[in-house]
C-alpha cells in the first residue's frame, strides 16, 4: 500500500494546540504523526481538504507532500530500532511507522492484557499494526485471535512477528472487524473510526465479553462512551497514560 508524507513546520503557542490540529490531520485520513511529519495512504489523500486546514490553523505552515520510498521497512525499522522486547517474552519487529509497544496507547492495552486470564478465550486485534495486541492476548491463553488490519504492510508484519513468537493468529486485510464471535475486542485506532464501527464490536462481542478502546484524547472519552452505551455495552473503567486515554466496556 502506497503511503504519502506531508511535512509540516509547527510554531504552536501551546501543546495542545498542536494535538488539536493532529486530531484534524487524522479527521481527513492522516494515520501516522511523526514530529513535523504526517502519513496518509496516498489513495485517501485529499490534498485540497489539507491546505484548507492548514491555512484555517494558525501556527502551521505546510512545506510539501511527497510519496513516500517503497522500500522494505520492517528492514529498515529493524536496523534502526532494534527489536522491542515485550512481557512474557515477546519480541516484535516495527514495521514503518507503525510500532511495537513503545506509544502510550499500546503500553495501557499490554498492561491491561497482563492482568487478564485469557484461557480459552476468543479474541480480535482491530487494526493490528504489526500484532503487538493479538500476539499478547495470544500469550495469555486465548485459544484463537483473529488480526485486521487495512495496511496490506501491516497484515505480513502481523503474520511474520506472530511466527516469531510462536503463537498462531488468523490474521486478515480488511477495513471493518472481523465478522464472528469475540469474548476480547482490542482497538487501538482513531476516534472517528472507533464511533463508526461501535455498533459492530457490541454485535460481535459475546455476551460477558470485553471491548478494550485506545487511541484517542480526553476530550473523545464522553463521545465514545455515549457511542458504545447506545449500542448496549457497559462503560466499566478509563485509563490515562500522559495525554491519551483507554477505555473498557463490558456486554
């Protein structure tokens, strides 16, 4: 899958004023922040609705927007990251700018993931990246994982980190869940696409099962708690890890 860069130089007066403007990139499709850089799949780059936010934003300035090298980036992120080793062992390979656990929104989900007894259990990756969330849940017992993910890039990611921790995960392209039966839902993506696909995590979660969000900012944990309690789920806890926040629901 092709990706784009746009690249962006930031005179914000505050911090927040820098998050409120990624929050918008993302809005238009923007999936990856970098420091000054943002990636978007080239095929959802809308370049008109770009410089609009851009001129609409004061302390902003975008430099250009470029297609990015399509080259093999688990090599290039393993020769310059080295491999993340997790709890219970588990080691992953980055893949571009996708991660392996570092983001504060992954590090709540694995710590979450520790504390539970996953024996027996089914569970779904939701935009697996390079399965950092489906591998663990895998390690603590669940008996069967199924990855999605709409990156091409990320679905062999997932499949070839999976293989090197020895766990077997069913892992699929896709731009929606998996369609089945879950007793553990893991999301870990953009606020927008949470809301939009809540009803299908309460229709696939089994009754008694959890449904884990991250991936987004205090000012979005009342829309998405209000989104999953319309859809018939329990908001059970909130967590915070520097500006980022994680949510849990039960059926």
């Amino acid at each position: 899958m092709q990706y784009s860069v746009a690249h962006f130089t930031y005179a914000f007066a505050q911090e927040w004023e820098q998050e409120l403007f990624e929050q918008s990139l993302a809005d238009i499709g923007f999936e990856v922040m970098d420091g000054e850089d943002a990636y978007v799949q080239t095929a959802l780059l809308d370049e008109q609705a770009l410089r609009t936010l851009v001129e609409e934003t004061e302390g902003v300035t975008l430099r250009s927007v470029e297609l990015c090298e399509d080259k093999n980036w688990n090599e290039t992120w393993e020769a310059e990251q080295g491999i993340l080793e997790l709890p219970m062992g588990v080691t992953i390979v980055p893949h571009c700018a996708f991660g392996a656990g570092h983001h504060e929104t992954t590090g709540m989900l694995i710590d979450a993931l520790m504390e539970q007894d996953l024996t027996g259990k089914t569970g779904l990756d939701n935009g697996c990246g390079t399965g950092v969330l489906g591998i663990m849940a895998a390690k603590r017992g669940a008996e069967s994982v199924v990855a999605v993910d709409i990156d091409d890039k990320s679905v062999e990611s997932t499949r070839e980190n999976a293989a090197r921790n020895d766990v077997a995960i069913d892992v699929r392209l896709g731009s929606t869940p998996a369609e089945g039966h879950y007793d553990l839902i893991l999301s870990n993506i953009h606020r927008n696409i949470l809301l939009s696909q809540m009803s299908l995590y309460a229709a696939y979660l089994l009754p008694g099962g959890e449904l884990w969000l991250s991936g987004f900012y205090e000012q979005d944990v009342a829309p998405l708690i209000a989104a999953a309690e319309a859809a018939g789920l329990h908001h059970t806890a909130t967590y915070s890890r520097a500006d980022w926040r994680m949510i849990r629901f039960t059926r």
